[in-house]
C-alpha cells in the first residue's frame, strides 16, 4: 500500500511536468493550428536560465531563489518563444508543413547551440535543501518535491482557466480557437492574442524546464526531448486547445505509466502509446476537446 | 456622399477569377443590395472588401483607402459585417459574444439599442450561443454588428434558412436599423429587399450588370431575366 501511494503521487507529479509542456503546446495547436516542435526548445532555454540565475546571479540556494530561478526561466522563455513567433511563425500560419520543418529547425539549432555552449552533460541545478526531504503519509515517505511540481501545476491551471474564462485577451483567445477570421472581422487584432499565447505557452515551458531539471537532477541541451514527446502525447489525448483536458489527460499518463514501469520496467511507455491509441480510435478529439463542425 | 466606393475589384481563388471588375458605390445613410443568381460573387464581394480575401482593385471607406489592409485595421475603420452562415461563437455566451464584439464598452446608446430591437438575447445572455435557434443566432449575428458605431454593414442573407415567422422578426430589426444605418445588403429575399433598400446592383458571373433603383424588382419579367427567380413569389 505504501508502495502503491509513494508511485502514485509520484506519478502525479510526473505528470505535473508533461502538463507544463503540454499547456503551451494544447494553447498554440489549439488557437492557431501551429505544429511546434520547437516548444522543447522553449523548456531547454527556461532551464538554462534558470541555472545561470541560480548560480551565476544568485550564489544562495534557497526557496526564494529556485522561485525567482523559476520565475525567470519562465520569463526568458516566454520571450524567446515571443520573438520565435513574430520573426518566424508569423510568416508561416496555414504552412503545417513549412511550420513543422521549421520548428524541427528551431529546435536542432538551439540544442546544437547550448551543446556547443555547454556540453551535452548534466549540470547540477542548485534546488533548495528541503528538496531531498521526505513526507510520511502514512507509512510512505513522499519526496516532497513532487507536491512542488504538483502545486505549481495546479497554480498554472487555475491561472490559466481564469485568464481564459474571466479576461478580455481570453474571450478573443477562446474565441479564436473557434474561428479567427471572424474575431478579425470584428475588428480584433487576433495576433496579439496568437502571440500572447506564445509567451505564454512559453512561459509555462520555461517554468517546466526549471522544474524538469530539479526533477532530473541537472540540466541538459537534451533534457527536454522526451518531455516534448510526452507534451503532444498529452495534447492529443486531453483534447486540442483545452488545458483543462491537457491536465487531466498528463495526470493519468504520469499515474499509469509509474505504475506500468513499476510492475514491469519499461512498460510504461507502451502502455502510454497504446492509450493514445485508444483514444485517437475511440474518441478522436480528446478526453475534453471539441469536434470542430 | 458614398460612404463605400469600389473599383475594378478583381479576386482570383485557386486559379479562378471570382470578381471581374467589380465597381459600384453605396450612398451613405442608404441600404444598397447586391443580388444575383447563386455563386455569382455577391458573397465574395463582401469578404473582398473586409480583406478576407485578397483582391486587386480599388476600395475606399468615406475616401479612405482600404486596399492592402489587414481585416481588423477595416473593421476598425468602421465597417461592420454578418456573415452568411452568422459565424456566432458557439462555445461563449450570448453576452460574451456581445462582449467581444464591443470595441466601446462606454458606448451604452447602442447597447441599448441592441437590446431594444433583440429583447429576447438579454434573457438568454447566459446561454451558449451554440444552442439557440438559427433565428436567434442571425439575432446574435446581427446585434454583434450592431454594437459599435460604424460607417457602413456588411450583411450577407440575413434571412437564409429561416423560418416565415423569424423571417418576419429580423426583416423588422433590419427594417428599423436601416434608417440610421448604411447598409450593403446581399440578399435573395425580394420582399425584403423591396422594403429597406433605395439602391440595387446587380450581379452576374463576377461583374456588375445593374445598377439602379429596386422598382424593377416590381416587374416580374425583368426579376426573371435578371436573377432568375419569379418576382411574384419571392
């Protein structure tokens, strides 16, 4: 029993970093039907600044500096996801496969650039000292780590419901999922939203790169390259453009596949593709997506 | 004045030349429409003008030049538009679809009269505009173009699949709308037509073939030659 919690938060918080990745990607297929294999590259860049914030700005590991790391991790990604938007994916909207070339591009680049830079070795993210800590719950000692990767997961959903639900950029983005030109026809500039989607899909990568890299223990210009798998994995299964669905959707992928590992090793990424699918056959917009008419 | 002027607009979709220089103005404070037999363009020229489609030509809004513009900076320049198929936002609410159309939220004088001529969409404000009627859709469509101040509206078969009964209902918000309000009207409803407009065109295989008054449409020779219906019944 205390086995099958310790894997089953641990699978949670798995999942919380797919939901990190995946928001972004669900948020940027959804609204502007852009393939972004670059969005890996968005989670590598959040981790490399997070670790140059962490050890050649701030010398102290502590929360308050992992926060801040997280914070500009995702500050720097949101923007070089904001700059990748408006030099290269602006010009390609309706080109699926001029994006996906492109994107492909982006991301070898950045790798072989921070490769180049760095080296492909993992280097320690310094984490704060209560990140090795362990908390019972019952007779199960949970990392306490994972209730992080959990919270700012949950922190994320919410602030991304509410943005999508409750603000002006969030009704033209819910409404530009549903059809742009009739947002422009009504005099709205459904750009900004497209790029404001884009910092913030990046944004929420680069909080996910800082995280990933904690959860790894280092950072690497290849840390991101199954994540991003998993993220469109989740993308998928959850449902086109709901982030809702996208949550729900790395929840059980993280559960099921720690569980899958743990009771046969290297199971889980089987069983993960054979749910993806079952969904695709099944129900082909995802658990919370829409049929598009 | 005309508050809308084309020119030898020319528009060419995946090697066809749908528009084949169309020219026409719209008097302000008029409603002109544009008929024609199915597929003949009147659609097409609509979304030209709004820049949904790419045209050559000349387009100017009160001497204003739109050519080249994208589709927001248009409709920000004053021009309103309802499409064919009413393209509401089926997932927002009625009030959210108002919402997002607004560009004033301070402008409470045509909010108003929104709610006046569509009384029935405040009580459904809430509601999905996915799940309303196909009339009260057209309403949402509508009231959405009618929410800001704009030079001119664009409204492409307000009637299209309607019932008699909502037929009757949005010809009388249209009927009091147009006082006030230029309009570029495609519609395949005569009677309408002949209520609200002081201008017609004519269109056929991408080209302007007439341009006048709507009292040719009371002779039913002409309406047969002309748009290829029987005047008497439509």
């Amino acid at each position: 029993m205390d086995t099958f919690m310790l894997i089953g938060i641990t699978g949670i918080g798995l999942g919380a970093l797919y939901f990190l990745v995946a928001s972004g990607l669900s948020l940027i297929y959804g609204l502007m039907g852009v393939l972004n294999f670059a969005h890996g590259s968005f989670l590598t860049v959040g981790a490399f600044v997070g670790l140059w914030f962490s050890t050649q700005v701030v010398h102290v590991s502590n929360t308050w500096t992992f926060i801040a790391a997280m914070i500009v991790g995702g500050l720097a990604s949101g923007l070089f996801a904001l700059i990748v938007e408006r030099v290269v994916i602006t010009r390609l909207y309706e080109r699926h496969i001029d994006q996906a070339l492109v994107t492909v591009g982006i991301s070898l680049v950045v790798g072989a650039v921070l490769a180049g830079w760095f080296g492909n070795d993992l280097r320690l993210l310094p984490t704060p000292p209560w990140f090795i800590n362990t908390v019972s719950i019952g007779s199960a000692h949970i990392p306490v780590d994972r209730f992080l990767y959990i919270a700012v997961a949950l922190i994320l959903l919410i602030a991304n419901t509410a943005l999508l639900r409750y603000s002006r950029i969030g009704l033209v983005i819910r409404a530009g999922v549903e059809n742009r030109q009739m947002v422009a026809a009504l005099g709205i500039n459904v750009r900004l939203a497209f790029s404001a989607v884009f910092f913030l899909g990046g944004f929420a990568a680069g909080i996910g790169g800082v995280l990933v890299s904690a959860y790894s223990n280092g950072v690497s210009p290849l840390i991101a390259g199954t994540y991003l798998i998993y993220g469109f994995i989740v993308v998928v299964i959850g449902g086109m453009g709901s982030v809702p669905g996208s949550f729900l959707a790395a929840m059980v992928i993280g559960v099921i596949k720690q569980y899958a590992n743990y009771y046969s090793p290297g199971l889980g990424d089987f069983v993960v593709v054979f749910l993806l699918a079952g969904v695709l056959l099944l129900r082909p917009q995802g658990l919370l997506g829409k049929v598009k008419p | 004045m005309n508050t809308l002027s084309v020119k030898d607009l020319h528009v060419k979709i995946n090697e066809s030349h749908i528009l084949q220089g169309v020219t026409f103005e719209v008097p302000e404070h008029s409603v002109t429409a544009l008929l024609g037999r199915n597929g003949v363009g009147k659609s097409t020229t609509l979304k030209a003008i709004l820049g949904l489609y790419p045209s050559e030509g000349s387009i100017e809004l009160n001497g204003q030049s739109l050519s080249g513009k994208l589709t927001y900076k248009i409709a920000q320049a004053g021009i309103a538009y309802v499409p064919e198929d009413r393209e509401i936002f089926a997932s927002l609410t009625v009030r959210e679809n108002l919402l997002l159309a607004t560009r004033n939220e301070s402008n409470l004088q045509r909010q108003q009269m929104v709610n006046e001529l569509f009384p029935e969409l405040v009580s459904r404000s809430a509601q999905r505009a996915g799940t309303l009627s196909g009339g009260q859709q057209q309403m949402v469509a509508i009231a959405r173009a009618l929410v800001n101040k704009n030079e001119i509206l664009l409204i492409d078969e307000p009637t299209k699949g309607l019932a008699p009964k909502l037929v009757t209902e949005v010809a009388d918000a249209l009927g009091r709308v147009a006082g006030e309000t230029t309009m570029l009207l495609v519609e395949q409803n005569l009677p309408l037509v002949k209520r609200i407009a002081q201008h017609i065109i004519v269109m056929d295989q991408g080209r302007i073939v007439f341009q006048g008054s709507p009292e040719f449409l009371h002779d039913g020779e002409w309406v047969h030659t002309m748009l290829g219906v029987s005047g008497g019944h439509k």
